[in-house]
C-alpha cells in the first residue's frame, strides 16, 4: 500500500484517480450521483485563488489501483467556540476489501 497527496489542481492525472475510487466505490448504488465529485473539482481547483480554504486529497493505491481517499480541508475562517480554528475531513471513501487501509488514510488526513 502506497498513499500519496496530489499536490496540485492542475494534477490531472491525480484527480482523475482520486475521482476512481467514488465510482468504484458506488458503482452498484442505483442512486448515487457524481455531483459531489464536480463539487470536488470546483473547490479544490479554487483553494489557490480563493485563499479562504486550503485542501489536502489524499490517495492510497494497491498495487497501481487507487483503492480509497480523502480530503483535510481547513476553513481559515471556520473557528470553534473557543476561538480554535477547525479542519475536516470530506471525500472519504474505501473500497470494500480495502477497510483495513481506511486508518492509514484518516491518519494521513
């Protein structure tokens, strides 16, 4: 197992497989939609020029197949109740028989 960040939007290639394991993961579900992987696009290729939110997508591959993903995302805006700045992680998927590496991910997030 092998996890990398794509470090860029204009990572293209790194994209199209972080957008691979949503389709592989649903691709069965009668009613899913791909909406939230455009919605994905849209932010991440917008982090540079909005300077509100950065994004970190995360990838993990077994073997050359990208197997399950997500995103840390951090609102410079977006503070607790204490004033704390607060992050997230968005876009996490794994497929089936790949659980045991949705740790691996979650901690690299």
């Amino acid at each position: 197992m092998e996890i990398i960040q794509i470090k860029s939007p204009d990572d293209t290639r790194g994209i199209n497989q972080f957008l691979e394991v949503a389709n592989s993961v649903y691709r069965e579900d009668p009613v899913w939609v791909s909406e939230c992987e455009r919605a994905f696009t849209k932010l991440y290729t917008g982090t540079n020029k909005q300077n509100r939110y950065r994004m970190w997508p995360v990838l993990a591959f077994q073997g050359n197949i990208p197997v399950a993903r997500g995103v840390a995302i951090l609102d410079d805006k977006a503070v607790n109740e204490s004033g704390h700045r607060e992050g997230w992680i968005g876009f996490f998927e794994v497929l089936e028989e790949y659980q045991d590496v949705a740790q691996h991910v979650l901690k690299r997030c």
